[in-house]
C-alpha cells in the first residue's frame, strides 16, 4: 500500500550558472517538475519546490577562461538570466537560490565536517594529470587526446563525443590539457572519498526490492550500476573554485561538485524557511519520516540521485531517502542532439523574447513530447502543428464556441440548465471522470499521458456543441440551447481547472473570462461550477494560429547554427608529400566548355557530361550529383585532367577524363573553372 505523506519536498536538477536553459533542461526536468509542485498546491497539499543555479564545477571556469573574466561574473550573469528566464516561463519555484550563497557554504561545509569527524570518508593518494606549465591538476573534461576506440584526435577524458563511447583519462592515448595544448604528467594528490562499496548491500535493498516502482529507465540504470558493484568516490578536487574543503591539510582543495550541489537542494530549503517562518523549520522538510522527497532529474544524473546522494544522506544519518526519482530521457532537436557547447538548441530566453506570450504553448508541446520513458524529439513543424490543430483547433475552438454563443443568445449571462436528454447525460458522466483519472495519471509522474486526458474534456466539448447545433435549435426550441450553453460553460470551468498543472497562463486567462476568481482541485468534475445568472466579460481568443513564417525563422537560426559549427570544425588536410615538377607537367589539365549534362540513370551520385575540349567532344562522368542539378552546368567552363585513363563503369559507361572540385567545409562539392571564358582546349600550367 502506498504510504500516505504529510508534505512533499520537489526538488530538480540545479542547472550549471554557465549558459542559458533550454528546451531539453525543460522538457527533461522543469516542466514536469513545475506540473507536479503546481497539482499539489491545487490539491490543497504542504508542498515546497525547491530550485537553484550550480555555481562550481569545471564548466563555469572553462567559460571564464574564454570569455576572459571572472568565474564570479559568469555565474551572476547566468544565475540572473536562468532565474529571469523561469520565472518569465512559469516554473513556480518557492525559492531559486544559488549554491555560492553563504547559506550553502555554510551548511555543505558542515555536512562534509560531521561526516569527516565521524570517519564516514576513506583518505587516499593517487596520481592524478598534472599541467606542470600551468600548476593545475586537471578534471577529465579539461583533458583530451586520442580516442582509444576510434582514434578520433579530440576525445574527451570522460567520453569521445565522435564515437560515443565512455572514457577514463588514463585510456587516452597522448593525453594533454584541452585548454592549453600542454602535455600532461602525473603527480601524487590526497583526496578524501565516499566508500560507496559498503554502501553496496542497503542500497541494493532499498532500490531493487524496495522501489521497484520506479520507472524503468531509473531502475534499470540502477540496476546496473549495483550490478557491477559500487567503488568508492572522491568527494574533493583540486581546484581554485568551489567550497574549500574545511580541515586542516586540505589547502587548495574544494568539495566536489557532486558532492556539493545536491546539498544545495537542502541549503537552498533552509533559505526559503528564514525568508517564510510559516513554512516552519527547514529540517521538517528533509528529516520528518513524514516528508515524501521528490526528484526531478535528466538521465545523466541517475546514478547521483539515486545512489551517491542517498548514500550521503544515509551516512549523515539525519535525513529521509528520496520516495521517487521520475527522471526523464533526453530531448533531440530536429533528429539532433541538443548541443550547448556548439550553440545547437532553442534557448528559453531567446524563445520568450521571440515568441512573446507563447509560454504555454512550448509548455504543452514539451509536455505532449515528454521523453517520458525513451528519447524523443522536438520539431518545429511539430510545435506548429500541435499548437494550431490541439491548442486552437479543439482546445480554444470549444472554448470561443461556448464563451461567444453564451453573449450571442444570453448577453453573457449564465442560463439555466433545464431538462438533460441521454446525449447531455452522456457528456457529463464523461467529465465528471476526469479528476480520478488525471489524478492517477499525475500522482503516478504520467505527464503527458495527463496533459492527453485533459486535452479529451476539450474533445469532448467540441463533440458536444457540434452534436448538439445550438444555432440551429435555437430557432425551434430556445429551451434546449439553455441546457446545451449551460452544460458548454460548465466544462470550459472544468478546463480552467484541469490545464492549471499544465498550462497555467492561459488558464489564467480563461478564468478571467469566466469571471472565476477562486478554484480549487477538488472542483474538478462539478456541474455547477458557474452558478445561474453569472454575467461573463466579454471573451478574446484563448489561443492564435502559429503562421508559417514564425516557423520558417526558427528553422532557418537552427540551420545558419549548424553551417556556423560545420565551417568551424572544418580542418584542412595537411599538404601531401612533394612531388618533383617533372611529375607535374605529367598531368594534362584542360579548360572545357559542359555542352551537355544530365544524371545518370540508377546511380544518384553520377553526371554526364559532353565537354568541347577544344579538339573533339568527350564524355566525362563525375560523382557530384549530389551538389549540382544538371542545368546549372550546361554552358560553363570546367577544368578537367585530359590525359587519364578511361574509365568503365559497370553499366557501359567510359569516362574519358576527370573533372576537378573542391571539397568544401560541408562536405559539398565545388566545380572548379577559371576567372573568365578561355578558348576551349587551353591547358592550365
């Protein structure tokens, strides 16, 4: 049986002061996150949500280093602009503090301290890379080298982002700083760890037998890692930022990141208690066996939420264990990875600027596309179609229905429901279901399953006006349109309440309409919601069209961003080896004039062309059909090598020379020809 709580905790990921949100941290994290802590409220239930920026760890630095300022002023531009754009978004967080606020030096500091005076850490030596030019023990993403697996140049000292596989710095091949260029040594460090390995047997309980109602993608990844057992984990680094490590002996170390952002979830709820003193003490929160803790996470933060924050908070001895981790997958962009080092993503920001007053509509499209249980992904034509066929071709056309026929027939006031027929019967049994089921849906992290159930209530209502043809009854029986606008109006308040979770500022609004000030989850499903005689204002559009040139901007700013990274990542291939001019003159190059040109039957990367080379006409065939449309070419002048081999190619065709092209940053080919016509036949020299 499912133990039944006093309060909830909601806590979700701390995203790193070091870029903008975007679409895969919402869509992974904080709208769902944000549609739980708002059901409960609704509910009536003790809730707090607690949110935050992480301030340390290496990505905040190496952004410093490029942008060639400080590491503070990183963070406070980032944690400024993270928490404008949340708030600008709705995500109703009770608090978004910052782990470099006093509050969390202060409390992560003495978290290690207890658990380093209780003996809870094993102190080891080992050899770590060492930049003796600059003086700096480097982190796995500051080193790079040869990938081990596929010899890409540039992999990582944690994966190969061209192969994808997983890496250690040790299995680098010549590894070096990546910052630097700097070959790297190795050098004896003290650092204190977590011995996760006796952690092994509790953890397996807890997890594996315990909470196997966590969702698949959680306990399988659990599972996994206790599978191949548990090994201890540092908990210090060697590093300029971050929380100094507060013993003696511990000079120019810092607590891990790891180690001190989930801290930050507590850190960040006794901030919240001293600005609210109704809220009571902040241990209640994270210490009552009453407390049910919540947390909403990516994929890639798992294994810390699940096992190495449980374990510290186990080892502390204080603290209530996380009731549930509803992590989510990962969000791709237009069949992409999401890239935030390669500028490859929508950004919550740039999004609310450029779509002002479309909050909700990106919230139900990121919730219909929920990476619930696999990756999934966001397009815009997607997004245009969800918002122009769901959110104002049944959701707002219900609502503009209902709300426009009650001022045509009534001036806006609330008729009287008279008599129900099967049909009205019918309709309201359907949404007076509806709070059970989305609660089951809600209460069991099915977001977007939810979001799909309350979009039906909306169905329904179209159905309903569209069966019922009101303009068309109230000619013969003006009684029966007071049932069918009553009952119409009863399920758009129902709407208002049942979208809240989800899509908060248009429920706002809708409620505006409705001239319905106080709500309340437990309304969901009544018929009487808008009492008889209520005068409404006058309605507006619950939702517009997305038009196409709204879409076409986004789309194009995804591909200009993609050509941006390919032009960058372009490298020229190091010259050949020297030849001797002698070898040179050997090849016959030609100017041609393309007389004709046409594709090749059955062999899509094939052109034909018929060349003038100033002494006969010859067939060339050339692999750049992919590039070219055969009429761009008919006419130009090409060069071409005149003295090579034919060649036969399996269908008969014999290509009698070899037209020359560059290989452009993209990959594309590129025809080359003179600066002006020349007679057909010159060589080139």
């Amino acid at each position: 049986m499912t133990k039944k709580f006093k309060r909830t905790t909601v806590t979700s990921a701390l995203p790193y002061a070091n870029g903008p949100v975007h679409i895969g941290h919402l869509a992974g994290v904080y709208v769902p996150a944000d549609i739980y802590a708002r059901y409960l409220r609704l509910k009536g239930e003790d809730v707090v949500f607690i949110g935050g920026s992480d301030e340390h760890g290496v990505p905040v630095t190496i952004r410093a280093r490029k942008e060639g300022i400080t590491t503070q002023q990183v963070v406070d531009r980032y944690h400024k602009l993270i928490k404008e754009s949340f708030e600008r978004f709705g995500i109703s967080f009770d608090i978004y503090s910052r782990t470099t606020s006093k509050t969390h030096h202060q409390v992560a500091s003495d978290f290690f301290k207890k658990l380093y005076d209780e003996g809870k850490f094993v102190e080891k030596v080992t050899e770590q890379f060492y930049d003796e030019q600059t003086g700096h023990f480097l982190t796995d993403r500051n080193i790079k080298g040869e990938c081990p697996r596929c010899h890409a140049p540039e992999a990582y000292g944690d994966q190969c982002e061209k192969c994808g596989a997983t890496l250690s710095p040790e299995e680098l091949i010549n590894p070096y700083n990546a910052e630097t260029g700097n070959p790297l040594v190795k050098k004896a460090t003290k650092h204190w760890y977590l011995p996760l390995d006796k952690d092994q047997e509790w953890l397996e309980k807890w997890i594996l037998e315990e909470h196997k109602e966590w969702r698949p993608n959680v306990y399988g990844q659990c599972k996994s890692w206790l599978d191949g057992g548990l090994h201890p984990r540092a908990v210090t680094r060697d590093l300029e930022w971050g929380i100094p490590v507060p013993i003696e002996g511990a000079e120019g170390k810092v607590l891990y990141v790891w180690f001190d952002a989930p801290i930050g979830y507590i850190s960040n709820t006794k901030e919240l208690c001293e600005q609210r003193p109704e809220l009571g003490s902040w241990e209640t929160w994270w210490k009552d066996p009453e407390t049910r803790l919540v947390h909403f996470i990516g994929k890639d933060n798992i294994v810390f939420h699940c096992i190495v924050f449980p374990a510290m908070l186990k080892a502390h001895g204080d603290y209530i264990l996380p009731d549930n981790v509803p992590s989510n997958e990962f969000l791709n962009l237009e069949g992409n990875k999401i890239s935030t080092s390669k500028n490859y993503a929508v950004w919550l920001n740039e999004y609310l600027d450029e779509l002002p007053g479309r909050e909700d509509e990106l919230r139900y499209v990121l919730t219909a596309n929920a990476p619930e249980t696999k990756d999934n992904d966001f397009t815009w034509a997607d997004f245009q179609a969800r918002c122009n066929n769901e959110l104002v071709a049944v959701y707002g056309n219900f609502v503009n229905r209902a709300l426009q026929l009650t001022q045509k027939y009534y001036e806006g006031v609330v008729p009287a429901c008279g008599e129900l027929n099967d049909f009205d019967r019918e309709t309201l049994s359907e949404f007076q279901g509806v709070k059970e089921k989305l609660e089951n849906l809600l209460e069991n992290f099915k977001f977007r399953d939810a979001q799909k159930e309350a979009m039906n209530l909306a169905r329904i209502g179209n159905k309903y006006i569209a069966d019922s043809e009101p303009w068309k009854v109230i000619k013969t029986d003006p009684e029966r349109v007071n049932t069918i606008i009553n009952i119409s109006l009863q399920l758009t308040a129902n709407l208002a309440i049942a979208f809240e979770p989800f899509l908060p500022f248009s429920s706002k609004r809708l409620r505006d309409m409705l001239a319905m000030p106080k709500f309340q989850w437990d309304w969901l499903g009544r018929t009487d919601l808008l009492p008889v005689g209520k005068q409404l204002p006058k309605p507006s559009l619950l939702f517009s069209k997305i038009e196409d040139d709204v879409i076409a901007f986004q789309q194009k700013k995804l591909a200009d961003t993609i050509k941006a990274n390919m032009e960058a990542d372009y490298k020229v291939e190091p010259i050949a080896e020297t030849i001797a001019f002698d070898d040179f003159q050997k090849l016959d190059i030609r100017v041609g004039t393309v007389l004709e040109c046409e594709r090749v039957p059955k062999m899509k990367k094939l052109l034909k062309f018929l060349i003038d080379d100033g002494l006969q006409k010859r067939t060339i065939v050339s692999g750049i059909a992919e590039w070219y449309e055969p009429e761009q070419l008919k006419g130009q002048q090409v060069l071409f090598v005149a003295n090579l081999a034919p060649r036969e190619f399996k269908n008969g065709l014999v290509s009698e020379g070899m037209i020359l092209s560059a290989t452009n940053w993209d990959g594309s080919a590129v025809v080359t020809s003179t600066l002006s016509n020349v007679k057909p036949g010159s060589r080139i020299s």
